[in-house]
C-alpha cells in the first residue's frame, strides 16, 4: 500500500507538458518539457516519468521559471511558479504527446 501512494505522489508531482516553440524543436532530440511541482527534485521527476511513460531516461535537466507580475483591476501579484523539466530519453524510447486523430 505504502509503494502504491508514493507512486501516486510521484505521479501528481508532474503537472503537464510543455508545448511551445523551443521544446517542440528539442523533440527532434529525443528531449522533452515538462512543468513540474517546485518541492520536485530530479530523482523523483525521473522516477515519475519512467513509471508513467515506461520509458528509460540518461538526463534530466531543471530550472526554476522567474516570477511574473500579474495585474487584475487594482490588485497586483505574482503567478505561481513552477519548476520546468527537461527530459533526455534513451535511443528508441518516444512519449506520445500529440496522439493520432
């Protein structure tokens, strides 16, 4: 029970992945984005992703995105920041991000 709720903790600590310019251009180098929690460390990101794809991983690189300033009327604050995750997988391992229509 114990392995099957910090599977589970592994797991909520990927948010979704990323799809911008850059990370669609990293694919061609078997790497891909993720956002991920900010209390994530790269052990876990791994052990997550490996889990859920059933893909091996060489390499994950991390960075904490910058806060950005948020107006709404009057009131001013920051979005919430999160850390971004950059995965390197193993020749032959693919995550199907744009599924087939």
């Amino acid at each position: 029970m114990a392995k099957q709720l910090n599977s589970i903790n592994l797991i909520d600590s990927i948010k979704y992945p990323l799809i911008t310019d850059k990370a669609t251009r990293l694919l061609e180098n078997n790497k891909y984005s993720f956002l991920v929690s900010k209390n994530a460390d790269k052990t876990s990101i791994k052990q997550a992703i490996e889990s859920f794809f059933d893909v091996k991983i060489i390499k994950v690189n991390t960075l904490n995105l910058p806060r950005k300033k948020r107006k709404l009327g009057r009131s001013s604050g920051f979005r919430t920041q999160f850390k971004k995750a950059i995965v390197t997988l193993s020749e032959g391992n693919k995550i199907d991000i744009f599924p087939d229509l």
